[in-house]
C-alpha cells in the first residue's frame, strides 16, 4: 500500500452514497479514506500530496455486478444484430466454443479496461463457457485483473444441459457435473480472499434454467454454503426462460430457485424481470438480490426491471453491464444514465433520481456482491473512488454537476483510484498501451468469427 497520505481538497461536487458531507474533499492513507472533510475543514495530519479537485466531481468507484468479459468479441455482429435472447445465443454459442486463452485473456483486459475508465473499481464476471483447451479461463481473469490493478469477483459458471438432453447450449459447450464442482472448489481454494480490501474473489455461478440441471443448481448451493461463498444466476430474463421452466419444470422461476435451495442473501440474480408480485414478496423476504442490466435488456427487448417493487419488498438492487455482446459497451456511466431513463418509463421521473441510480451502481452494488467495505465515501472504507471533469461541450451550460454526470452523458472518468493507487490519470489507464491492447483485440476477434 503507498503509504503517502493525499488529500484530494475541494471538489467540485461530492457524491458519497451517503449522507456525508465530504466538500472540502477526502483524505486517504494506506489505502483507505482516513477523512471525510466538510466545506471549510482541513487534514488533521500532514499530507504528502494535494490534489486540487476544484474541476472533479468526486464519487465512490462504481461497481459492475454482471458481465461476460469474454463477449468483448462479437460486439455487434451483423447475425445477431436484430435477434432476441434464445436465437441471440444459439447464434453465438458455436462462435464462443472457439475461444481460446490468449482470446479470454484480450477480451478480458479490454473490457476490464474500459471499465476502469468508466470510473468502475470492481467487477463481477459470469463465466461459464469451457470448451476443451480452456478449462483454466477463470485462471486467465484471475491474472488479468491482477494485472490493471482492480477487484473482481470471478464467477465460475457452467453449462451442464446441452441440446441433447433438452437444453439450449450446443454439446460442446457444456461439462460434467463432477468436473464443474470439482474445479469450483479448486478455484474458492486458490483465489477467493475474504475480509476487507479482497482482490479477487470466486463465487459459483450455473448460467442459467436453461443451460444447467437442477442437479447441478443444488449442488452448487450446497457447495457455497459450505464454502461460505455468493451464488450468480441468470433468472427471468424473457419469457422465452418463464415458459422453459414452465414446461420442463413444472415451475415458474422463482419456484425454481426455490426448490433448487437458492432462494437466499447469499444469492444475486441478473436481470430479474418478469416476476410477478407474490414472487417479488418472496425475494424481499430471501435477501435476494437483483442485478438490473438495462442496456442489454432494451438491446435484446427483454424488458424493465422491476427495480422500486423489489427494494420495496427488501431484494437489494444494483447495476451490470452485462456481456458485451448484449450492451454492446463495457461502461458503467452509460449504464447508470440507461438505468436512469429506462426506469422513469417504468417509475416516473420524480421517483428515479440521479442519486438513487448512482447508489445502485456503488452502494448497492457493493452489497449485492456481499461487501462493506467499498461502495460509498466513507471514513475506514476502501480507497476506491472515481474522479470526472465537466470541461468537455457536452457539459457546458450544465448547473448541477452530479446529476449532469448521468443527464449530460459522463463516460470517462479523468482520474480513478483503487486501494489509494492511482490506475487511471488524465484520462489514461496507467502503464496500459490502448492502441496495441485494440490492434490485438481486433485481430483476436475477427479471427473468432472467421474460426480461427
């Protein structure tokens, strides 16, 4: 940890994801925030180091809880352009059982990349696609992210139902279920670090109703409560999804989550869409939270979240890019603004605020993935904060500098910290060459859709 202390003095704006007032700015030391300061006040020790935030509007590092490195690509890919979820996937499966390593690896650091220059600080990824000569993909994430210097929390998918047995995912996509649970255990075993300030952790994540058995849900929740880690799913997303467990179950979703022991705190859900009100009232009353990914879910015309029911019924809220396939970006400001929008369709505009939508994407976002630590401006928290300039056009004439962040369309943070450690500085990810990151991407993925 560096051990200077820094004082970033009065910015311009501050949102804190809490009802702090920290205008006269933060003070951080060992890679956390020592001080939270009021208009006026100042360090109670020596700093080493002061940054004039006068130009910066400070906020808490915002948290991605759902995504797919890997989708990074087949961004928009001219088959899939204008196709819903269930033909979207049976388009892309054959594609994405090519990947390879070096593929995972590139696909990986770019997206993690720009969401660090988003303003995002930590990040959860879905993984579940390992075809043969991949069976070490989290692995690769695993240095990757240590590599640019953020969190994440890795989660080892899987796909156990394929066509054959009624399933969406092509045969060779999907594993065996004592494969699938032996090398989860390996990877809680190796990677996942607990407590304050962790880097890296795992959770276990089967991708979805439609791609694994029921066998391999119930393991899997029997495996993280004895594990003591989270659990990931995709859940009611279409209708497509309600109808297939209607048929091959017996059960609406949520049911099914039920009847396979997931319905529980320790579980988050991406999207979260077509439930009715009595299954809202059972997830409030699990602890269970939803993850909302409107971009993917206008792209894919899924549907609206039903974000105000569920935090009324007590299910925490927070936000994901989702694959980059789907979204087609990686770029939490974007998601927040999206959120922002798509849920006044659904909630009015005096009830979806900016500062409710940002406190998705941090503070609620930071307990979906079961962490204190991180998620708000706060003295003992970590040192994870996210720093932009209004001075580009598209600002000018804006009053209110933190509701023009998502209103102007903010997204690309001027400085992002992560445990005190500068990663972006003027705009740049620090010791990252983008130009050469995008030449190898580019060709990466060409030679993706092409099969090579």
């Amino acid at each position: 940890m560096p051990a200077t202390r820094i004082w970033l003095k009065n910015p311009l704006a501050v949102f804190t994801g809490n009802d702090l007032d920290a205008r006269g700015g933060l003070v951080i030391h060992n890679g956390l925030i020592e001080q939270v300061l009021a208009i006026g006040q100042t360090p109670a020790l020596p700093c080493d180091s002061v940054l004039d935030a006068r130009e910066h509007v400070l906020l808490p590092g915002l948290i991605n809880t759902h995504h797919h490195f890997y989708q990074t690509l087949t961004r928009a890919w001219g088959p899939v352009v204008n196709e819903p979820l269930f033909p979207w996937l049976k388009t892309l499966y054959p594609v994405w059982a090519r990947l390879t390593p070096q593929k995972l690896a590139l696909a990986s650091k770019v997206a993690l990349a720009e969401l660090l220059l988003s303003g995002c600080t930590t990040a959860a990824d879905h993984h579940y696609l390992f075809p043969d000569g991949l069976e070490n993909a989290i692995d690769v994430q695993v240095e990757v992210v240590r590599e640019l210097g953020m969190r994440a929390l890795l989660t080892r998918g899987s796909m156990s139902l394929g066509e054959a047995e009624g399933g969406l995912p092509p045969q060779q996509t999907v594993q065996q279920g004592e494969v699938i649970l032996a090398d989860s255990e390996r990877l809680v075993q190796r990677y996942h670090q607990r407590g304050d300030g962790a880097q890296i952790q795992i959770a276990l994540a089967p991708c979805s109703p439609f791609s694994v058995t029921p066998e391999i849900m119930r393991a899997s929740a029997e495996m993280a409560e004895r594990l003591d880690v989270r659990l990931h799913t995709h859940l009611a997303e279409t209708l497509d999804e309600e109808d297939f467990c209607l048929q091959r179950f017996g059960l609406r979703t949520v049911d099914y989550l039920d009847s396979v022991g997931w319905l529980g705190p320790r579980t988050w859900l991406a999207h979260g869409i077509h439930f009715n009100p009595d299954e809202i009232a059972r997830l409030g009353a699990a602890g269970t939270g939803v993850c909302h990914c409107p971009s993917s879910n206008m792209r894919l015309a899924s549907g609206i979240c039903p974000t105000l029911d569920l935090l009324a019924a007590g299910a925490p809220i927070g936000l994901g890019v989702d694959g980059s396939a789907s979204n087609d970006a990686s770029n939490m400001m974007l998601e927040a603004r999206q959120a922002l929008y798509i849920q006044r369709l659904r909630y009015g505009a005096a009830k979806i605020t900016p500062e409710l939508v940002l406190g998705w994407a941090t503070r609620g976002s930071a307990q979906l993935l079961g962490r204190s630590d991180i998620g708000e401006l706060a003295v003992g928290k970590q040192a994870d904060l996210a720093m932009f300039k209004l001075d580009e056009l598209r600002f000018s004439g804006s009053h209110d500098p933190v509701s023009a962040l998502l209103l102007c369309g903010a997204d690309r943070a001027d400085r992002v910290m992560v445990g005190g450690r500068w990663r972006v500085v003027d705009g740049q990810v620090e010791g990252l060459d983008v130009q050469g990151l995008i030449a190898d991407h580019r060709q990466a993925a060409g030679a993706l859709i092409n099969g090579g």
